[in-house]
C-alpha cells in the first residue's frame, strides 16, 4: 500500500502551553483589529469576560472549551480555521508566531 506524500503531523513533541498561548494571542490580536473591548466580546459571544481574558492570556491550563472557542469566533467574526492556523503552522514545522512571554 502507497503512502500518503503529506507531512504527517505530530503532536506528541508540541508544547500544548504555546499553543493555548498562541490562540490567546490571536484571540487578542483579532479582537484588537475589531476594537472591541473585553465586555463587548464576551456581551456578543454569549462568553463570560473572565473567561476570554484567562484565554487571551493563556491562563486557563484545562483549555477553552470548543463551544466557547466557536462563539469567540463567530463574535470575531473569523473562521475557526483562520483562528486555528498560526498553532496548525506551529505543530507542523514548530514556528511560531508570537513572541514568548519573557522575551
């Protein structure tokens, strides 16, 4: 049997810290662009504000759950793939976007 010519991702050498640190960023960095405050994502997303700033912050170590991933987006409006794509470029050739927190 012929083997698939895509790379194969693997996760089991990511740094999944990074990574919630990645879509918090991104998380920011769009709701930056749209001028929106805490209050005004969390009031359109149907999110509790702590909520998005422990995300925006990556300091929820358990993980946003997905229901609230997807309303964050929506509220963005940004497509969960565009909000996905700097941690997919990240697991896939380990480049990151954003700067580490102490740097």
């Amino acid at each position: 049997m012929a083997r698939a010519n895509s790379i194969k991702k693997n996760y089991n050498f990511v740094d999944y810290e990074l990574m919630i640190e990645i879509l918090g960023k991104k998380i920011q960095e769009r709701r930056n662009e749209k001028g929106m405050t805490l209050n005004m994502l969390a009031t359109y997303s149907k999110t509790d504000r702590n909520s998005i700033r422990r995300i925006e912050q990556a300091q929820n170590k358990n993980g946003a759950t997905t229901l609230n991933l997807f309303r964050v987006a929506v509220a963005l409006d940004i497509s969960l793939q565009e909000l996905f794509k700097e941690i997919d470029i990240y697991c896939k050739y380990g480049i990151k976007k954003y700067p580490d927190k102490h740097e």
